[in-house]
C-alpha cells in the first residue's frame, strides 16, 4: 500500500541525503520519482546534502498546487513511481494535504523530510499537518549533537553567534554559516533552555555548567 511517510529531526541529521539515498536506490531500479523542495541552501529548485551531494528538483513556490502538478505529468505521458518532499516544514498546510491526495487518489508513495519545530521550539505548520495526516513517521537515527557533547533536540537561529528568539518563522541560513551572520545552531534543550550557543559558551569566564571544583 501506497504511504505519506513523514521523516523528521532537528537540523543536520542527514535528512536530505536520506532523501538523496532513496532517490538513487529507486532510480537504480528503473524507477522514476519527482523531487520537490523548498528554499533549499544550494538554490532553487535544488536538493542538496551538507556532505556535499545535489540534485536538480521541482521547487514548490508558495500557491503551488502539487497534486495537480503531478497529475499533468502523468497526463503528458510521464512517468512517476514516487515523490520525495524536502524541507516539508516549509510547505502550506494545504499543500499537506495535497501530497496526502497524491498517495491515495494517485496510488505514490510521498517521502517527506522536515524539521518539526522552528527556533522558538514552535511547530512549523507543514510539520504539524504532516503529524496530522501521515500513515507514518520516521525519527532520523544519526543524532546531531550540541556542542556540548549531548543529543541536539533544538534549533537555535543565531545572530552574531548569539541566540535569538524573536523574528520570522522561516529565515534561510544554514548551521555552516560565518557568526557574524544569521544562522543556526543544533543545542541540546538545555542549552536552549538557556539560550546558550557554542559562541557564548566559549565566550563566558566560567560557564554555569561547570561544577566548582573544591581546593585540597
């Protein structure tokens, strides 16, 4: 049976070249699938891995209905035996709800990859409509880690190296980017909690993590 299959984690978890890797193994089967994507860091209408792989993709621009996309190539005579969706958390809800069409009117398979939550620790609403309506979803298995050495949980947006948490939901930036810049951050939810990045950390005299050490 066809599924909505919805892959999620916090930044830097390998989603995307998962998403690369189901690609290439259905592709290696003879098999032909449509990639969609959303504000992608290589550019539009690409789909690319922090470890440096990328692939040509549909970018699905806001109004954009995806169902009645995928109906005309079939219409046309193409080919497709699966969608993959990244960076879902992007999408409208509504645009959800199309992807969920496509499994059950046109019988695909739909891999979506997303994060759940944006900088403030709220859902994202194409994540939260994916929760809604997903036959299943799949928690990434390569755990991004807090500078600290600890599970990340939590995006963190940063500028200038320190945390922010007010601003618009969706900023394109990157874990990768200069400090002095807008960007993000994986920081596990303690150091979310306090709002502590690897910048402010290494930036403080002593860090309140640390346990006093008593003199002999």
């Amino acid at each position: 049976m066809p599924e909505l299959v919805f892959f999620s984690g916090t930044m830097d978890c390998g989603k995307s070249t998962l998403a690369l890797q189901i690609a290439h193994n259905r592709s290696a089967r003879g098999l032909r699938g449509v990639i969609f994507t959303r504000d992608d860091r290589a550019g539009e209408g690409k789909l690319s891995s922090r470890l440096g792989l990328v692939t040509e993709a549909v970018e699905a621009a806001e109004g954009m209905d995806m169902y009645t996309y995928l109906v005309e190539q079939l219409s046309r005579g193409g080919k497709v035996d699966y969608v993959i969706v990244d960076e879902a958390q992007f999408l409208a809800p509504g645009q959800i709800d199309q992807l969920a069409r496509v499994v059950d009117d046109l019988g695909l398979d739909v891999f979506a990859f997303g994060i759940t939550t944006d900088f403030r620790t709220k859902l994202f609403p194409g994540s939260q409509r994916l929760i809604e309506l997903a036959d299943r979803i799949e928690t990434l298995q390569v755990e991004a880690l807090c500078w600290c050495g600890a599970r990340a949980t939590h995006n963190a947006r940063t500028v200038g190296g320190a945390m922010v948490v007010e601003g618009a939901q969706v900023v394109v930036g990157d874990v990768n980017r200069p400090a002095e810049e807008i960007g993000y951050e994986v920081l596990c939810r303690r150091h979310h909690l306090r709002r502590m990045t690897s910048a402010s950390a290494q930036a403080g005299v002593l860090s309140p993590d640390v346990l006093p050490v008593p003199s002999v």
